[in-house]
C-alpha cells in the first residue's frame, strides 16, 4: 500500500503577453502506510481531457514535483516495487 500527499496543484498565468498560456504543477511526498518516503517511485499525471501523460521519479525523501503542465483534469498513478498501485482521479485545476 502506497499513501500519496498531493501537496499542491495550482495554475499559474504566464505574462500578460499576446500568446500568455496558463500552466499547472502537481507535487507531493510518496510515502509508506508507516510515514517512510518512498524513493524511486514512479509517478504519472494524465490530463484526462486530451490523454496528455507526464511522468517523473521520486527523490530520496519520497517528494517528486511534475511543473509546467497543462491545465486540466488530471489522473495521478504512483508505482513502487513491493507495493500496490496508487491511482488518483479528479484533479481539477
């Protein structure tokens, strides 16, 4: 069993340039049903609207940071060896 802290998914506008485009970051700590940090997990954010993925690792202290993503609905999908799969839906931002 893996325990995910989505720390924060915010939109952010770029510049009030002609083209500004707004983007989204997701964060969090992949932990343990004990509170240890799960290092080297595998973590997928999916824009559920358009099937966009990006994927990223987490760190030694368990934290991983996905930025600069589209804005969206999102699906958040963590794998660790030895442990369940972790699936969030219903990210809005």
């Amino acid at each position: 069993m893996l325990v995910v802290a989505v720390v924060l998914l915010g939109a952010r506008a770029g510049p009030l340039w002609a083209q500004a485009e707004a983007g989204a970051q997701v964060s969090g700590v992949v932990t343990d049903p004990s509170g240890a940090a799960v290092p080297s997990a595998k973590i997928t954010a999916t824009q559920t609207e358009k099937g966009l993925t990006r994927m990223t690792v987490s760190g030694l202290d368990g934290f991983y940071v996905l930025p600069n993503l589209p804005v969206g609905p999102y699906g958040l999908e963590v794998q660790a060896s030895g442990f369940q799969t972790y699936l969030q839906t219903g990210i809005h931002r």
